[in-house]
C-alpha cells in the first residue's frame, strides 16, 4: 500500500463492491449520526448520498415500523447496490439516480417536500475506491476516470490531458491545496497523455518528495475529482435546499473528510444562525435577513479512537449539525 488515500477522499464504508460484501460496511460516525438526526418512529429523512445503503438501512431501523427514507446518490452503481441492501425495507424507502444539488426538487418529485432530517456524507465511498475501473484510486491501475455518474460531464483524464499548465495548477492547488501545484501541472502538459491511474500517480511521486504516511498523489486525485465532479458548487447548492426542505426541528447533519469542505459547511452553518449579515458598521440592519438555523455542533465532532482503530478510514471525518427554527415575519 501506498499510504492513507481515503483520508482526502471521502467517506467511510469499508466494504468490497459486491452484494455479498453489502454486510461488511462501516458506515462513518454511526451512532453520532442518528442522534443528531435525532431519529423517531415514523420520521422521514433524506440520505442525500446514499452510497451502499450503510447510514440509509440504520435510519431505516430507528424509524420503524412506519419512517420513511428518500436515498439519493449521482452514482448509478451506488443506487444500484443500495437497492439491493434497503429492499428488505419495501416502500419506506425510495431510492433515486439524483446529484444533491436538486435535493429540493427530486424530493419534492418523491413526497418528501417537507422532512425530520437530512444526511449528507460527502466525498466518495470505498466501494467507488475498491472499483479500479472508476479510477478514483492510485492503489490499483484503472482509466483516469473519477465521475460520480460516468455518464455526465468530463473525466479526470479530459482534464489532465486537455487543461493549460495554468488551469491545471489553479485546479490543483484550489481543490487540493497542493502545494507543489505548478510543479506537478508542468510535469502532466510534459508527459501527456496520461490516460491511467498508475501513470499519473508515479508522476506526481517523481516531482513532489514523499514524507510521512501520506502518498505524494493523494492532493492531486483529490484535487481532480472535485474538479470532476463540481463537488464544492454541489454542496453550495444543496445546503441550502436540506435546510429548505426540512420542517422546523428538523435536523442538517453534514459529513466531510477535508477542510475545504468542512469551512464550506462550517461557514454555512454560522451564516444562517445569524438575524443581520450586514457589514457591523452600519447602525442599522439592511439586508432583513433572519435566523434559519440553531447549530448544534459548537466543534466539528470527530470519531471515537475505538471507530478509528476498527475503521482507520474514519480517522478525517467531522461531522455538523444544525436544526431547522421556526419561520419569522
């Protein structure tokens, strides 16, 4: 092994991609996730990223006999696995092909226009990282791929092979606080094309000096899939939708495994438990703004040092939460 890639990767279900794996997940912050969603019989609750069904199939059980799930996920394979894993569950759960960033919309297409709560476990999955032909991994050799849904949009490799030595370094160093961005933007316009996972990770270890744990790749993967994927737009767009579609008292809970993410979440969270975001020197409110939010979580909560040493993949996540206030005149 090359050292901790799902630390800048994402979320945390340890498991091999096949049905008869479905049993070994460990979905991340478990137990942190249903209390803060604060989970009751007959509530109804939106997994936004539904990935094998780990938090979705928890939620499910603490909400019996009558909660309802809505299971999003912009991966097909995902919502494919989940299916297989929730169909126990029947009609209380839903599943659906969507990114998050229609999260408003799509629930309302499936009746849950207004809900109790709302995960989002942000980031790609271990079964998405075990799957060498999606190419999110430099631990196996795979096509330089990296799409939630490989049917939309462009691949890591169109990027990688089709950006000017500039945009990749703005892309690198934006998404993956990398450093040594221009370095490694110069190396990939020298060397292209580069069409495979392998490659481009022994590229990025020729150019930047490995120290530590950490493989000298693991900023530039991470970089490229959020580039790929527009996950931070995504998430800008759906936050405010998971506070929209939940009922007052109903609960936001948010996931993330890196930083850009969690200050995106983190500043959401304080911007809407605000009454007036104008500039202090201005003596009187201008812009009417109100109150959405109450933040439950003062400090992002961590996993328990025995989650980490029973899934060492848990180690980077942090976990939000904020509740739903009532609407004000």
């Amino acid at each position: 092994m090359w050292g901790s890639e799902v630390e800048a990767q994402g979320k945390s279900e340890a498991a091999e991609p096949s049905e008869e794996g479905m049993g070994g997940h460990a979905p991340v912050l478990l137990e942190e996730v249903l209390q803060y969603l604060a989970v009751a019989p007959g509530g109804r609750y939106i997994d936004a990223t539904v990935g094998a069904g780990g938090h979705a199939a928890a939620i499910l059980e603490a909400s019996a006999p009558d909660g309802r799930l809505l299971g999003l996920d912009a991966d097909p394979e995902a919502v494919s696995l989940s299916r297989k894993r929730l169909a126990q569950w029947g009609d209380r759960c839903v599943l659906a092909v969507a990114n998050f960033r229609h999260l408003a919309r799509v629930a309302a297409e499936h009746g849950f226009g207004e809900v109790d709560g709302v995960l989002l476990d942000l980031g790609v999955s271990s079964v998405q990282l075990a799957s060498p032909k999606r190419g999110f991994s430099f631990q196996s050799e795979g096509p330089l791929d990296m799409r939630f849904d490989p049917r939309q949009g462009p691949s890591a490799a169109d990027l990688v092979n089709c950006l000017s030595e500039e945009e990749l370094a703005e892309v690198l160093w934006r998404y993956g606080e990398e450093r040594a961005a221009r370095r490694i933007a110069r190396a990939i316009v020298a060397r292209r094309p580069i069409t495979c996972t392998r490659e481009l990770a022994e590229l990025v270890a020729e150019v930047v000096p490995r120290t530590g744990k950490i493989h000298p790749a693991t900023r530039t993967f991470q970089a490229l899939r959020i580039a790929v994927n527009d996950e931070l737009a995504a998430l800008t767009e759906a936050l405010p939708q998971a506070v929209q579609v939940c009922r007052p008292g109903g609960r936001v809970v948010v996931i993330s495994f890196h930083s850009l993410e969690d200050r995106l979440v983190k500043r959401f969270f304080l911007r809407e438990a605000r009454d007036c975001l104008c500039p202090p020197e201005l003596p009187v409110c201008q812009c009417g703004h109100k109150a959405t939010l109450r933040v439950l979580t003062a400090k992002p909560v961590r996993p328990r040092p025995e989650e980490v040493r029973a899934n060492p993949r848990s180690r980077s996540a942090r976990l939000r939460a904020a509740e739903r206030l009532p609407s004000r005149a």
